[in-house]
C-alpha cells in the first residue's frame, strides 16, 4: 500500500495458506508517489470498501456475492451453410492500395508524358552541357594567353540584352513562386516565432568570455525569471494591518469632530453678530419726499450720530473679540501643546524600540509589525534586486564580448593593411604579424540555435541518408554529425574582412608578378622615391603592429577589471542568496501563524464595524430624542396658549371664572363612558332612548362630587352659550394635546432606554476591542520571539569584530551583537544627537523657567497697577458722578437714535398733515363760495314760491268769491267758467310741480 495499491485476496474454505494467496485482484488507484494508503475499512453493512490515502482521495469499492456475480453468456454459433462446396469462390482484389481500370490508364498516359519529357530534357541537358565545355575550353585558351592579348569577359557576350532578358524572366519567375508560397511563408515564419518564444526565447545562455593573450576568464550569472506571485504582491501596498489602522484612526477623527461640533458658540460671537445687524437696520434710507432745511439737516445729524454709534460698537465688539480670542487662547493648567503631542504620537508610532529584541519588555510600532504579505513583499523586492544586479552584469559582460568582436574586426582590418604594406617591403624587412583573436564557441553560445541554409541542406542530406541505411550506429554518425555542423562556426561570407584581405593580397602578389616580368632599370629619381616608400612602409608596419598589441592589451585590462567587480559581486549575492534563505524561513513560520492573526484581524475590523454601527444608531437615538424634546415644548406651549386664549376669552370680571375653569379641567373618563354607552345604544335601535338616560345616571355617579355642583351636558344659567361652547371645544384640545404628550413622553422614555442599552453595549464593545488590541500586540511580540529564535547566517571578516577578549577573538559568540554599519553608525551619531539635543533642552528649559519667573513678576506688577487704576477710575467717578458708572453702557447708549428717528419721523408727519390741512381749507372755501351762491338760487326760488303761494290763494279767494256770489250772473254762460278754472288749475298744478322741483334743490 506505500505507492497507493490495493490487493484483494479470495478466501477460501480450506483457510489460510501460502499457496491459497498467490491469486489476487490488484487494483492502482491512488497516486503513486504521494497516494500511500494512510486507511482502510468497510461501511457499517460490510457491503463496501472503503480506502483513503495521502494524496487527499477516498475511493468506494462494492462487494459482490455469488448470487450477483454475472452468470457466464454463452454465445450459440449458428449452423454451417449446405451446397457452399459446389460454388466458386469469386477471385477479388485484396490490395488496398491497387488502382481502379480508370486510373490505372490514367496512371499509364501520366507515365508515358513525364518519359517524353524527361527525355527532351535529357537532351537539352547533354546539349548544354557542351555547350558549357566548349565555353570553357575557350576560357582556358584564353587564360593562356598573354596579358595584352587576352579577351575581357564582357566580350564573350554575343548580345547583352539576351542576359537582360533572362534576368528579367527569372525574376519575374522568383516574384511568382514567391506569391504562390507567401501564405505558406507566413505560416512557417509565425510557427517559427511560436517554436522561438516557447523554447529559445526562455532559455538563459550562460557567456564566457576569454581573455586573449592570458587564460583569465569571466562568465554570466544563469538567470531565473522572477516570480509572478511576488510581482503581485510587491504592487500590492495597502494590507490588513494598514486598513485596521484607518479605520480606527478614522474612528478617532469622528469622535474629535463630534466634541467640536457639540461646543457651543461663544456669546461674544453671537453679540457682534447681533450689533452688526442692529447697525444695518439703524441706517435710515433717504427720503425722497421734499422736507424743509430743518427736517434735512435733523437727519443729517442723526445719520452722524448713526455712524458715530456704528463705530463706537465696531471698536467695543473688537475689543470684546480680541479680548475672548486672548482668553481663548489662554492654556489650562494641564495643557498640552497639540503639535508637540502630535511629535510625541508620531515618535512613539516610528521612532522604533532600542531595546534587545529578545527583552520582555521590547514593543513593536505599527511600522515595525511583520506579516506574510511584508515579508512576501521584502523577498520579492531582494530577488528583485539580485535579478537587476545580475542582469546588469550579465549586460556589462555582453558589452565586454562586443568589445571583443569589435577589437577582433579591428585587428583583421590592421592585419589587412600591414600585408598589404608588407607586400611592397622584403621578405627579410617583415615584422611577425600578431595572430588573429578568435571567438570561442562559449562566447557566441546564442548561435547554437541559429541556422543557416548551408545547415538546414546538410541536414536534409543526413535526413535522407539515415533513411536509407537501417544501421542504428550511422543513424548516430548522422546525429552527430548534424550535431558538428550546428556548433562549427559559420561559413566566410562575401562580406568577410579576412576573406576579402586574402583575396586583396593574392590581386597583389600576382601583379607584382606581373611587374618583375615587365620591369626595366630604374632611374635615381626613381631609386629615391622607393627609398622614401620604403622608409614610410616600415613606419606604418612598425606602428599597426604596435596598435594591434595595444588592442589586445587594453581588452585584456578591461576583462580583468570586470572580473575583479564580479568577484565582489558574488560575494554580495552569496549574502544576498543567504538573506533570501532566511526570509524563507521567516516566511513559513509566518504562514504558520497566519490563521491565528487573521483571526485576530477579522475579530478587530468585526468590533470596529460593530462601533460604527453603535456610534451611528447612538446618534439617529440622539437626534430622535431631540426631536421628541421639541415636540413636547411644541406641545407644552400649545397648552400655554390654550389657557391663554381660555383666560381672554372669559374677559375681566367673568362670574362663570369658576365653573368654566373646572368644566375645561374635567377629567375625560366620563366622556369615554358615555361614547361607550352610546355605540352600545346604537346596536339596540328599538331601546336607544331607554338607555341614554341609565347611563346619564352612571356618568353622574362616577363623576362624583363634581356631578353635584356642575353638569357640562348643560349651559350654566346666565352664562353664554357661546362662551359654554368655546370652553367645551378648548377642553377637547386640551384632552388631545395632553394625550399627545403622554404618548411623546412615553416614545422619549423608551428612546432613552435604548440609547442607555446601546451605550453600554458601546462600552463593552470599546473593552473587547481593547482587549483584542492587546491580545493582537502580544501575539506580534510571540511571533517576533519566534523569528528571533531562526539561526541567521552573517558572513564576517576578521577586522569588523570588534568584541574582542584580552586581544584575542572570544570562543563563544552567543553573547555578541551583529550590527550593519550603517546602523551602527545611526546609533552612534544618535548618541552624540541626544546628548546635544539634552544639552539643549536644558538650556531652552532653563531660560524658559527664568521667562516665567519674569512673567509672574510682570503680572503680579500689572494686576497691582490695574488694581490702583480701578481704585482711582472709581473714586473720580464717585467724585462726578456720585455712584459707579459703566462708561460702555454710557458710550452706546449715548443717544436714543430710534427716538431722534422717531422724532424727525413726527416732524415729517406734521408737515405732511399740515400741507393736506391747508389743501382741504382751500377746498373748503370753495365750497362755500358754491354755497352761498346756491343758497342764494334757493332763496330767489322760495320767493318766487313764496308769490305763487300768494298769487294761488289770491285766486283761490277769487274764485270762491265768484262761485258763491255771482253764481246765478254767470249761469248763462258757464262754458267759459269752465274753460277759465281748467286753465287755472293747469297752472296750480305746474306752480306746484315747480315748487316740489325747487324744495328737491334745496334740500
């Protein structure tokens, strides 16, 4: 069962035995390295297997009895055909691979065409090719020849413009295949690129340089790619122990502005507030009605005295605010400066703990505490370093190898010009030549990848060959060969500088040849001039050779100078790779003790939520209970205006006081009893006056004795009816705003109930949080001990331990300190910066305690002065006046300015009136002007009345004189009697008509 196996054994009836067990059923099921069967056993009704093993998989497997075994199916093969012997078998084609009659003729005509062609071929080849002998034959006769009888290439050619043409074909050729093969181009070239950046492009080449004229050598570091998990987790900056601690600072903050915002505003303040508005409302806007001079110039002097007042109160107030902001700004005697208890709070939260780690006693700031994510965080950003270092070198190394290639080119194009210059000197008068550097196969390791055509063919070819031969061994011959050719250098190209030195110098030689054959005795201006070449010749040989020395030279330094600061380096990186195993380490007893913390964490940022939620619904209860509180002063001075409006409207005097007042004092239960016999009354409609009057009765009784002095069903004698009703309807208000108060009094009760339970939930929550802050800050310090306790490994040398013993280095270390220097420095330059900074806190204390003692002198004089001039200030008051005055009430209240304003308001008042008098008088008199003239109308018609009064009863005399006696003169002729008093009387009747139109004037 170690590499997860599992074997069933079939038991027997004969029992155990050593032969009973060679049969068995073997079953792999979980994983081999790291699936060890850790149990087994069977379910509770024996019916299954049950196995569990190391790689975290349970596996069931089913018993099976006899009687489920699956019987064994027999397969019934039917009988042979009769009468199949007499039958011939039909022949058929059992090939897979043979062709069909169509396309074997098909196949056959394919045949005979490629045969022609390749004859035809064949042909122009064989015509071609002697061609090319006969070409060449000519070529040779030619070389033959002498110099100045040969032929030049270009006259071999018949016409130029068959080649032109040629040219043209074959390009046009290459551009068609290379259209037809682009997509093919594409799809290998983007393979190649995928096959490149999964296999080459991840591989570190490891560069060797070699020195050229010593054995030095400097190689690169072999890289790893640096985690993408630490990458994550370095961009991460904020982690849980940051959140805590803004929400808990943000917290604190909240409490602050709620203290600030509960202080109530000075009355100073609200006093300048007041005068400034009272100032405003003093500035009398100009009238725009025409006033006399003296009305102007009343107002002139009251706006003077307006301004006057204005900034009399302006310096009061600003003398009240500087002396309220003095007094504000005066500390209490248990003061702290907020700044420096700002410093203090910063230095203990950064400042850090000099005590040993290991004491008891050592404590650890915010800053300070390690978690997984610090330490995953400080990892990462190491092997980052490391990585970055490295490359850098890797890059200064590949920088070197380019010098050397370039220094390589350089000395070929040097070696170039002195055999060139060597050839125009003796064999005798030649310098030996400095060998030309060559690049190791480990200097260029990135071009074992690389390839070429020439490789890719001989590949091919050994692709092809090994083929053919079925040899194991020369397959292998094949392989490495291949395997040669890859790692051999590349081939000179057409562009080589040695290649093209090589091939310069042979054009040389041979025509040096050339001109010893041809040459004639020189002259002596000739002789000088080779005399002076030749001098010139060995300058520059001696010289290129001296440059190609100092090339190889100067590589050489700069290769070991790089090998010496790569030596230094790897004495860092050892360190380094040393710190990277301690914070390994570090990291998995982090990891270890990451549950508990995050359990501490989430518990904390639990609590600190829980408060919020508590502080928030604290303060919705706050603002509730304020809210009920206005209501019942609402409510409260709604009962106020009640009686107010009860009092005003009995009046002075009211004999009805007492009997009103109790009937809207009368309590409501009685009301309610008579509702209730009332609905009552109303379901028996036959018997709802019978009931009425039973519970009048009751309500009677109940009321007790108040049922004997008063019934309020009733208006009492002599009062009003009016007034009965309006104390009915203010007790029914009355009864509603006390019920409502009831109910705002019981809400605030319950408000204040659940704002004490939350507040004492507050408290424990505020206690647990404390609690847990603690638990937190000692599990921070068992986690630091534990960390302590890891073995680190700090390489030291002889002169930086200074813990010496007599001398002598001591045997045990485990009482030793390590510090870094720049540390140690720290500490050191700490020293000599708390012993200065002592020296000048002694100083600045000194001096402050010899100002205090100056200014409790300077104030013991001040109050001794201010007391003798409040003595003197008083006397002379006492003397002028003959009591104390408040010269500041005196200063604002000077002048009564809204009765100055008053004042000039009455005077305009007077002389508006007095223009509008004088407007109505001169009215008036015009009116009586149309008077007089109309009374005069009047008396002229009432005379005129007054004669046809007259003139009527003159007539009417007459007339009755002549009916009585000359009735029996005139009875002959009656007729013009008639006709005469018709006309006399139509003429009464329109005189009295005129009269009633004049008594209508007149009245």
């Amino acid at each position: 069962m170690q590499d997860g196996s599992l074997r069933a054994y079939p038991l027997r009836e004969e029992g155990l035995s050593v032969g009973a067990l060679k049969d068995y059923w073997y079953l792999n099921v979980h994983d081999n390295d790291n699936g060890q069967i850790r149990g087994i056993c069977c379910s509770h009704d024996e019916g299954c297997l049950i196995t569990c093993g190391g790689d975290g998989n349970i596996f069931t497997f089913d018993f099976l009895s006899e009687e489920e075994l699956p019987k064994e199916i027999k397969v019934t093969i039917p009988p042979p055909r009769r009468g199949l012997e007499k039958e011939k078998a039909t022949e058929d084609i059992k090939d897979p691979d043979a062709y069909t009659i169509e396309k074997f003729k098909q196949k056959k005509e394919y045949e005979r065409k490629m045969k022609e062609a390749e004859e035809k071929k064949s042909k122009k080849r064989e015509e071609l090719s002697a061609l090319r002998q006969d070409f060449v034959f000519l070529l040779q006769k030619n070389q033959e020849l002498p110099k100045h009888m040969q032929l030049h290439r270009e006259e071999f050619e018949m016409d130029r413009r068959i080649f032109e043409e040629l040219d043209r074909q074959t390009l046009q050729r290459i551009q068609l295949v290379q259209k037809q093969l682009a997509w093919e181009h594409e799809k290998q070239f983007i393979g190649l690129q995928k096959l490149q950046t999964q296999f080459r492009d991840s591989l570190e080449f490891t560069l060797t340089v070699h020195a050229i004229q010593s054995n030095h050598q400097i190689s690169s570091y072999s890289l790893l790619s640096v985690s993408e998990k630490y990458t994550q987790d370095k961009k991460q900056e904020d982690s849980k122990g940051a959140v805590l601690k803004e929400k808990w600072t943000a917290l604190k903050e909240a409490e602050q502005a709620e203290e600030e915002i509960s202080r109530e505003t000075s009355p100073v303040h609200r006093g300048s507030v007041a005068f400034g508005n009272e100032s405003e409302r003093l500035k009398t806007p100009e009238v725009q009605k025409p006033t006399t001079r003296y009305i102007e110039s009343r107002r002139q002097k009251i706006r003077r005295l307006v301004e006057k007042y204005d900034a009399l109160k302006a310096k009061i107030m600003k003398r009240r605010a500087e002396w309220h902001e003095l007094y504000k700004n005066k500390p209490r005697h248990n003061h702290e400066n907020s700044k420096d208890a700002e410093e203090i709070k910063e230095a203990r939260e950064n400042i850090g703990c000099y005590r040993l780690k290991s004491a008891t006693n050592y404590t650890l700031t915010e800053n300070e505490r390690i978690s997984t994510e610090k330490k995953m965080m400080q990892l990462a950003i190491l092997e980052d370093l490391i990585h970055e270092m490295k490359v850098n070198m890797n890059k200064e190394i590949v920088s070197l190898r380019d010098l050397k290639v370039s220094t390589i080119d350089e000395i070929k194009s040097l070696v170039k010009e002195v055999k060139s210059i060597q050839a125009n000197l003796d064999v005798s008068e030649h310098l030996p030549i400095p060998p030309i550097p060559q690049l190791h196969p480990d200097e260029v390791p990135e071009k074992i990848v690389e390839c070429n055509s020439d490789v890719l063919l001989r590949f091919k070819e050994e692709q092809e060959a090994k083929a053919k031969l079925e040899e194991p061994l020369e397959g292998c011959l094949s392989s490495r060969a291949f395997r040669h050719v890859f790692l051999q250098t590349p081939p000179v190209e057409e562009g080589d500088p040695v290649a093209q030195a090589g091939d310069a110098s042979a054009v040389v030689t041979e025509e040096q040849k050339a001109f010893e054959m041809e040459k004639v005795e020189p002259t002596e201006m000739e002789l000088e001039i080779l005399k002076r070449e030749k001098i010139k010749n060995l300058y520059l040989q001696e010289a290129l050779i001296k440059k190609i020395n100092t090339l190889v030279i100067n590589f050489d330094a700069e290769l070991r100078l790089l090998r010496h600061k790569k030596l230094k380096m790897d004495v860092q990186m050892k360190s380094a790779d040393l710190r990277c195993i301690t914070c390994c380490e570090e990291l998995l007893i982090l990891k270890k003790l990451e549950i508990h913390e995050d359990l501490l964490e989430e518990k904390i940022c639990a609590l600190i939520s829980k408060q919020e939620d508590i502080h928030s619904k604290l303060k919705s209860y706050l603002a509730q209970m304020e809210d009920r509180k206005c209501e019942m002063v609402m409510l409260e001075e709604r009962e106020k205006a009640l009686y107010a409006s009860f009092e005003a409207s009995l009046g002075e005097n009211n004999e009805f006081v007492d009997v009103l007042t109790d009937i809207l004092k009368k309590e409501v239960e009685f009301v309610e009893k008579e509702e209730v016999g009332r609905e009552a009354g109303e379901q028996n409609e036959n018997e709802e006056e019978d009931d009425e009057k039973p519970d009048v009765k009751t309500d009677e009784e109940n009321c007790g004795s108040e049922s004997i002095v008063f019934d309020d069903s009733v208006c009492p004698e002599g009062c009003s009816e009016d007034l009965f009703l309006n104390t009915i309807q203010l007790r029914q208000q009355r009864i509603g705003i006390e019920k409502a108060l009831e109910e705002e009094k019981k809400v605030a009760a319950v408000l204040k109930k659940e704002y004490n339970a939350l507040a004492i939930k507050a408290k424990e929550i505020e206690t647990s949080l404390d609690t847990t802050n603690r638990e937190l800050d000692a599990f921070q310090w068992e986690k630091l001990h534990k960390l302590n306790e890891l073995d680190v490994v700090v390489p030291l040398r002889l002169h930086q331990v200074q813990c010496l013993v007599d001398g002598e280095l001591p045997h045990d270390f485990s009482q030793t300190l390590v510090f870094t220097n720049q540390s140690l420095q720290y500490l050191q330059k700490r020293i000599v910066d708390l012993r200065n900074e002592k020296v000048m806190q002694r100083e600045t204390h000194k001096k402050a305690k010899e100002q205090h003692k100056q200014l409790l002198q300077d104030k013991k004089e001040m109050e001794m002065e201010i007391q003798e001039l409040e003595e003197r200030c008083n006397n002379l008051m006492m003397e002028k006046f003959g009591r104390l005055v408040d010269f500041e009430a005196v200063q604002v209240h000077s002048v009564n300015i809204p009765m100055e304003q008053m004042k000039v308001r009455i005077m305009e008042k007077e002389y508006e009136h007095f223009m509008e008098l004088k407007e109505w008088e001169e009215r008036i008199v015009v009116l009586q002007h149309q008077l007089t003239k109309l009374t005069r109308e009047n008396t002229s018609k009432l005379h005129q009345l007054n004669r046809f009064c007259r003139e009527k009863h003159q007539l009417e005399t007459e007339l009755e004189s002549l009916t009585t006696g000359q009735g029996g003169d005139f009875e002959g002729i009656r007729s013009a009697d008639i006709k005469e008093t018709a006309r006399l009387e139509s003429q009464l009747t329109h005189m009295t008509c005129e009269v009633a139109l004049l008594r209508e004037e007149i009245s």
